[in-house]
C-alpha cells in the first residue's frame, strides 16, 4: 500500500516535523537501555519547559494517545465516590465526565452551549457547594475551537481544596503554557497536536500535590498500564514497568526540541498569523467564525461556520481528492463547521496558500490566496 | 542524540524487520481517513490468521504496548466481584492477579514455582470449585522461559462457562495460534514481540462469545481507552472513538504480513533451529537451561542458568559496550539466568553468529561460534 504525500489541515494529526520523521528510524533500542533513560530525562526537562511546570512536578510520556491523558488523570487522581467537577462545553469535556463516571466518581459538571466558553463564576458556585477533589477543565475545546478562561477558572479552583486537570491538547506547545502560575496539578496533551510528532504518546505532568493526593489513595489506581507510581519507577526509578514505544520517544524528543528552539511565544504568533490571514481569505467567501469573540477562539483550531448553499461533504471530498484534508464539525455542529488545524507544522503558511489556491479551484471563485499573500506578506 | 546500532537479543523489542522500518515513513494520513480504514481492515483480515480465530472474532490494535493488551481483557471481560482464575509461575502470571484485582475482580490463582509450567489439573480443580467467570494464563511465561500447556489448560476450562484469556506475546507470530480449537475468548500479544514491528500497538482478538458477554455487562467497562464497544466503533463502524497511531498501524501492518507470508510453521522451525544451535554453542560453557524439560521450555526465549563464577552483570555490560544486549532474570531469577529472544527477526543465525563471537571474546573462550555453525550448517 503506497501513501500519496497528503497535506494534513485537520485538528491532528499535523504534518509530521521533519525532525521527528528523522528520529524515527533510530529504533534499535530497548526500552530498559541507558541511552534511552538518559533520553528519557532529557524529555522529562523539555516538558518542564513546555508546560512551565514548577519543582516537584513529575512528567513523563504514557504510552498512548491523548485520550490515555485524559483518561490517566481521572484514574489516578480520584477514587470511587470522590466529588469531581468537570466543564463540558463540546465533545472533549463530555468525554471527560464520561470517564469520570466510568472510574466510579460522583460527577458534577459546568456547562456552556457549543461555541461558547465555560464561566469562571459557575465553577466558582459549583465549588462553593460541595466537596470537590478535582476539577477538570480542558483549555481548547478542539470539537468548536473555544478557547476557555483557563487563568479565572484556575483562580475560582485555587484554594478550594481540589485539584486542577487541564486539558492542553490543543494549546500546550503552541503558546507558553504557566502551570506553575495557574496552579493546575495535572496537564497532558498529544504528541500529534502542537508538537508534530507522530500520534502514540501522551506527554502529561504532575504536580508534587496531586503526587501527594495519589500517594494517600485509599483504594489502588484501577488502570495499572498509566498508574502514575508504576510511571515513576520507570521514569524516575530506572525500573521495569512496562515496555515503552523508544521509537515515538525520540520521535517526540526531536519534536519538543525543535518546538522550544523555535520558542513557544514565536509559535503563538505564527499560529495566530496564518490564522489571521485564513480568516481574511475566507471571509469573502461567505465563512465566518463560529466563535464571534475573537477573545474566546481558540488560537490553534479556527473554526468556521459554512458559507449558506456550501456542501460540506462534497466540498471537503472534492479537496481531499487534491490530497488536502481538512475536518468537519464533531456532533451539533457536524455539517454546519470546518475545524482547521492550526497547530505545529501545519501553521505554515505554504501549507495554507497550497488549500486556499485548492479551494479556489474547487468552488471555482478566485482571490482568497491573494488575500492570504496580503495579510501574511513575506510569510507566504 | 545519535544512537549506534545495536543488536537487541532481548525477549524484546525485537530487532525491527526492515518492512515494518520502511512502513514508519508513510505516516501523513490521519486516523479517519480512509486509506488507513483499508488498512486497518487488512491488519484485521491478517489478524484473524495470526490466531487462528474463528467466524465472529473481533481483530483490532489496541493503541498501546501488550500490558494494555493484558488489562484490556480484565477491564472489559470481568465486572467488579466476578471470581477470575489465574495461573501464577512467574512475573506476567502475578501482573495479572495484580490487573484483575484493581479492576474490582475476586481473584483466584493457580501457581507453580518460577520455571514450572501450570497444571492443567489444577484448573480443572479449581473450576470445580466456584463460579469462576474468567480464566487467563501466559501461554510463554517470558520472565521464566516456560512453555504452559495451553491445549490441555483449554481443555480444562471448556464446558465451565469461563471464558478463557490468552496472553500470546511471545507465542503468536512465531508459531501457529489455534484460537479457534482451543476455544480461546481472547487473545493478545505486542507488535515488538514476534512480530518485529515497532512498540506501541497490542494486536487484540475478542471471540464472539466474550463480545456477548461484554455487551452484557451490568456497569460500564471503567477503562474508556480500550473499551471494545468504543474499539468496534472505530475499527467496524468507522467512527471517531480517539486518535490512533496510523505510523504504527502501517508499520505493523508490513511486520505481520512478512510473517503470514514466510509462514507461522517455517518461523517455528527457525526459532527452534537457532535456539537447538545457541544451546549446543553454549552448554560447553556450563551455560544450562533453566526449564530442563525441553517440552516445557518456550521455544521463543531461551533461559540460561548462569556458569558457576560468572558474574552477571558485568558479561552483560561488556557484551552491551560491544553493542550486543541480552536479558538477565526478572524478580527471584535475577543473577541468576539470562533469557535470550528468539522471536521475530532476533530468530536469525546471523546475529547470534555475532553474539557468540562477541561473547567468546568477552569470556576469553573460544568454540562457541563454531559449534553453533555446526548444528546450523549452512544457515550460520
């Protein structure tokens, strides 16, 4: 089976960085060698970085996707009958309180409609009538591109007691992350997101607290595969736990080394260009966001509302047809939204110019690459 | 970080077959798209001959290493205060007394001391005694190198109304898997096993019969990752349930179909050839089996009881500085045996040529690589 080179515009997977293609024909190593502890520690301090984590925070790669992150965080850090209270504002927060509940927490939720962010004062409510454990938010609800108020939902959880678990699959490696500031104590996103690594590994992080509240468990962490005490005696312990993917570590190492390099502060401006000039590109052809404020839109996801009469499936068929792939709407919003992926290597701006002047051909209109080439000038 | 080449002669990763290394680089499809449902749908096909399985067999790649594989079986298979019964002669026998165990079951064991095999027997003994609703036993002990006589434990259990797990991570791929005559409920291994691919996907085989008794679970399977109903979401009906690693799938994919194509028995005849020549190069040596019964002894890892006077870790570190890595003993062993991988591509005359050369060198003996080549004639 041959694979045509197809340019991926979706909310992940992103194109891979060529660094982490490279790093991945190194795989002749297990994963008990030195070589691979000493790379091991080495993404342990890019982490550290990536997510601005302060001393006493443990971090290490699950092996598995972005959802084993999600999953491991409610595992690991509530027992059954604990009060945990979870935003749901899309797909990804209702995956959450479904885990939750399947771990055999007592689940609460804060609520918004799709396309709108999740209220810091709700939490604030929620919290001032209960026993809450854990609070879960996630930072960029990928299904409607809404960038929720992480720091005043980090400020209402703050000394409440609970623990704060954020979702960073589509934010952390694209802007600087401040989870030391927010107070958040536990963070994961996916090596295929931000970072442009192939899909596999969930880079996570955890605080010397939520170590501390895992410590005192009453009842052992039902998932054994990503129990965080099996994780520290291979991450830190240098002991058998379970076979890890070497590959897609140096894969990921290659990646998150390229991502601080480049630094994350200049990453937020080169997402936040091309989505900028997309938006001009777009706009005339009757697509508009589907979040009005521009202060609530995700950054990294640009979700567009269709233009009236535009055929979604047809459309986005006929473009995957020119090897571009881009995605439509998760649920509510199937048929009515685009999601482009504005994240790692796929905030480029070439790759950009290459789908508008593709959809031009499609919807047989001219102007929206122009239009491109004006707001990003020499970029494009 | 560049990484020489090395020889992995673990009980795995194994050395990566150079299909499945060539397969990494065709990683720019996402997990929705439809070349990869192709594919998917292939390593399914290509699956259900690995194991033998029969009609109604769900096949599919969990998205994680074989010990997901091993805890997927108890989070969906066994509901909390369901009696599961399992053989105990070493490591991956107690891994999963521990899984079940978190996952709420009331755990039974049937145990032999570490190089012992279980008892057919005894399963039937202890079947008799309770309402035992799930059976799992390690086909190859890996930590050991016991061979349990699965066909006769099999029989044991049919009729009881148990279902029967099956961990075949160092089996399946290097020997024919009879799924559907042993009556198997489900079976998994790891890619990096026999197989040769690349960490980082478990290939998974659900019968019928266990799919029916999940789908008949009174609460919910608590580990979301891996529920099978999400799984057949994705792999039958084609619908997101989360991101999978499509670079693994493609790599595995060509991994396993060089296995089906060489042939499950000639890979058999293989492995047993080189292990027949290591153990001729080595008993001169004072090396001896550490399962004495060779009907008893996995024909995929061969463990060594140690020469009187040598000094573990220190032939390991020297044989590593030449670029060559064994396994040493795990738990009560460790010291005490090494345990070679004869699987998948780490089953070749040429690179155990090489580690006994380089062990000759390291000892200061001489013979080994000779009488290797003896008992392998023209293959070394």
């Amino acid at each position: 089976m041959t694979v045509r080179p197809h340019l991926l515009l979706t909310p992940g997977p992103t194109p891979l960085h060529p660094a982490a293609r490279e790093a991945l024909g190194g795989e002749s190593l297990g994963h008990m060698d030195p070589e691979v502890f000493a790379l091991n520690g080495e993404i342990q301090a890019d982490l550290r970085t990536l997510y601005g984590a302060p001393d006493g925070t443990f971090t290490a790669l699950l092996a598995g996707t972005g959802s084993l992150g999600m999953e491991a965080g409610f595992a690991n850090l509530a027992e059954p009958g604990d009060e945990v209270l979870i935003g749901v504002n899309g797909s990804f927060g209702a995956r959450m309180a479904e885990m939750a509940a399947r771990h055999g927490a007592h689940v609460r939720t804060v609520t918004a409609a799709p396309g709108e962010p999740l209220s810091p004062a709700a939490f604030a409510d929620a919290l001032a009538g209960g026993d809450v454990r854990l609070v879960a938010v996630v930072h960029g609800e990928t299904s409607t591109g809404v960038l929720n108020p992480l720091p005043e939902i980090a400020e209402a959880v703050r000394g409440s007691g609970a623990l704060l678990s954020v979702d960073a699959v589509t934010t952390a490696g694209m802007q600087p992350f401040d989870m030391a500031g927010l107070g958040a104590d536990y963070v994961y996103t996916g090596s295929q997101k931000c970072l442009s690594a192939p899909p596999g590994v969930a880079p996570i992080a955890v605080s010397g607290r939520a170590l501390a509240r895992h410590a005192a468990r009453r009842t052992p962490t039902a998932l054994w595969y990503a129990d965080f005490a099996g994780l520290r005696d291979y991450w830190e312990g240098h002991s058998y736990h379970h076979t890890v993917p070497v590959g897609l570590h140096f894969a990921l190492h290659a990646a998150l080394r390229a991502a601080l390099d480049e630094g994350l502060p200049q990453r937020q401006v080169r997402a936040a260009e091309v989505g900028r000039g997309v938006l001009a590109a777009l706009e005339p052809l009757g697509f508009s966001p589907f979040v009005p404020d521009p202060a609530q839109r995700l950054p990294t996801v640009l979700a567009l509302r269709l233009p009236p009469g535009l055929d979604d499936a047809a459309t986005r068929a006929a473009l995957r047809a020119r090897s571009v792939s881009v995605a439509g709407g998760m649920g509510p919003t199937a048929g009515q939204i685009w999601r482009l992926g504005l994240m790692g290597e796929g905030a480029r701006p070439a790759l950009y110019h290459r789908f508008l002047t593709e959809l031009e051909a499609v919807l047989g209109v001219r102007g929206a690459a122009s239009r491109f080439e004006q707001v990003l000038g020499t970029h494009a």
